[in-house]
C-alpha cells in the first residue's frame, strides 16, 4: 500500500500548493476535511478493491474534478485557470471577500 499512499499524499500536497490560492475563502475546517476524506476512501478502497482500484480513484478523480472545473467555469463566463473575473468568481462561491 507504500505507492498509494505516496500518490495520493503527491495529489494532495500538487493540489493544495497549486490550487489552495482559489479555497481563500473556504474555511480552513473544509479545506481539512476534504483531504481528510479523500485520503479516508484512498485507504477504504485501497483494502477493500485493490491497488488497480485504488490508482484509478487516485488519479481519475482529480481528471474528473478538471473536467467538472473547466466546463463549469465556462458556463459561468470565468477563466478556469486564473478564476477571472475575481468579483464574479467570489460572488459565485458565495464569498465576501
């Protein structure tokens, strides 16, 4: 179980450095308790599906979050790699920063 533990705590630390600048305004209690989970089901399937399984989660769900980020950013006339325009994209997550 040593490579996925390793990959996954490599998808969370990418996904943290990377993308934690866009979770500003999410509470600190969320931002925790969504790795805390991810690496819960990392683990749950992981014993209970397999090690082929369990790669498939670790990396197919980030591939299906881009796919999900991407289209729902155009849909709502935000840039999906920058979150431009800032006031619409904090306005859309329901944020008063």
């Amino acid at each position: 179980m040593s490579w996925e533990w390793f990959s996954s705590a490599a998808v969370v630390a990418a996904g943290s450095t990377h993308f934690g600048h866009f979770e500003e305004g999410a509470p600190k209690w969320r931002r925790f308790s969504r790795w805390v989970a991810y690496l819960g089901v990392v683990a749950l399937i992981s014993k209970t599906a397999g090690r082929p399984w369990t790669f498939v989660y670790i990396f197919g769900l980030p591939a299906f979050g881009a796919v999900f980020h991407t289209s729902w950013c155009l849909r709502h006339g935000i840039n999906p790699i920058t979150a431009e325009p800032k006031d619409e994209y904090f306005r859309l997550r329901g944020w008063d920063l």
